[in-house]
C-alpha cells in the first residue's frame, strides 16, 4: 500500500480528517460528548465511506501506558525519532 506521501492525497480529505480532529479536541477539552479514545476514525473519499474501528490499549504504550517512558510533550523530539521510533 503506498503512502499518502507517495501517492498523493485528494485535499478536502485532509480537511474532512481535519474537522474530525478540531471536534475531538473541543471534546476533551470540555469534557463533553463521547471522544474517540480507543477507537480509529477511517475516512475513505474515494468510497464515501467512514469507519470506526476499535483497539485495545498497549500495555506497552511509551506514552500512556503504566509503562510509560515519555512523559514529558516538550521533549518529544529528543525521545522520538521522525519515523516514530522511541529513542530512550
Ligand atoms: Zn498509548
């Protein structure tokens, strides 16, 4: 499967996610409605179609689990390398 780096991204889906991710946020910060933790938001314009698919927490999560070995957000550069790995 490619990325959307390679192989490109209709605009407006950036917004659709977008307007998902701002609502998600007034959400948690108001501590109102049913946030989407726990569960993946899937948008596919192509198809039209949304999705919501639900996970089980990481035990070994680095950032929210007990386990947890990133725990300051103003270091997260230093802990985490651009591909996402967990340097410390
Ligand atoms: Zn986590």
């Amino acid at each position: 499967m490619q990325t959307c780096e390679e192989a490109g991204i209709i605009g407006a889906a950036t917004g659709v996610v977008g307007s998902v991710q701002a609502e998600e946020a007034i959400k948690v910060v108001l501590g109102v409605g049913n946030p989407l933790s726990g569960r993946i938001f899937q948008h596919d314009g192509l198809l039209g179609e949304t999705r919501i698919t639900t996970f089980p927490r990481d035990p070994e999560c680095p950032v929210c689990s007990s386990k947890a070995r990133i725990t300051d957000l103003a270091r997260y550069e230093e802990q985490v390398s651009p591909r996402g790995h967990v340097l410390v």
